[in-house]
C-alpha cells in the first residue's frame, strides 16, 4: 500500500506541474497574435450576446404590450404569444390544505431531516432512524514526504 500512496503523491504532483504549465502556455499563447485575436473574439462573442440579450428583451417586452392592448396573439411574424396557466398561493395554507385532503403530496425534505436527526442524537429517538458509525479513510493532501 506504500507503493500506491507513492503512486497517489507522485500523481498529484505531476498534476500540479501540469496545471502551472498550462496556465504558463495560456499566459505566452495570449502574447501571440492568434492568441490575442482569439481573446478579442470572445470580447465580441461576450458583446454580442449581451445585445442579443437586450434586444431580445425589448421584442418581448412590445409584444406583451401589443397582446394587453389589443389581445394581438401574434404581434409580429415569428413572434407569439402563450398564455401560460399559473398560480399564487400561500405555502403554509397550502400544506394545511394538503395535511387535510391529500397528506401523500407533502414531500419529505430530506437534508433538513437529516440535520434534525443528527442535532437531536442523544436526546430524543427517532424511531424510524438507524444511527451507526462508519468509518472513512482520508488521505492527507501534502504527500511531499512520500516522494522523498
């Protein structure tokens, strides 16, 4: 086992060295005129996805205007307008209601039981709930030693 975390640590160090020269190749590559003229294209790329971003908002934003005035459903050619069936309502009224007609449509909130569970160890059972240790191996970061 000695010889894999040798294995391990050589790995990672490897893997830092490789990452140190990438971000020194991507450093040098950007000086290059393909690498600038590569960088001056994502600018624009980034530019043009912001207009695209505004202009179609504004398109939205008019056709929704043209459906409240006149109840235009296609205001203008590739343009249209879904009305979409939603709902407001108050949570806590909602799962009275739910406790009350339907109690199966009440999900259980799993990571909040479980921080309930464990807060509470010791002090109360919670029947349904098995606790049990586990034990999990961890391997320090820094192998340098290993190396060595």
């Amino acid at each position: 086992m000695k010889e894999k975390l040798k294995e391990l640590a050589q790995a990672r160090w490897a893997l830092g060295e490789l990452r140190a020269l990438e971000m020194s190749r991507q450093e040098n590559m950007e000086q290059t005129p393909e690498g600038m003229a590569y960088l001056e294209t994502k600018c624009k790329i980034k530019e043009l996805e912001q207009d695209i971003e505004v202009i179609d908002a504004d398109i939205r934003s008019w056709s929704l205007v043209q459906y409240h005035l006149y109840n235009e459903r296609n205001p203008i050619d590739h343009v249209k307008i879904k009305v979409m069936r939603k709902m407001i309502f108050d949570e806590d009224e909602a799962k009275s209601w739910c406790l009350e007609h339907n109690p199966v449509m009440l999900k259980l909130d799993t990571p909040k039981f479980k921080r309930f569970v464990r807060a509470v160890d010791g002090i109360q059972d919670v029947d349904c709930v098995e606790l049990y240790n586990e034990p999990i191996a961890t391997i320090a970061r820094d192998l340098s030693d290993v190396l060595e």
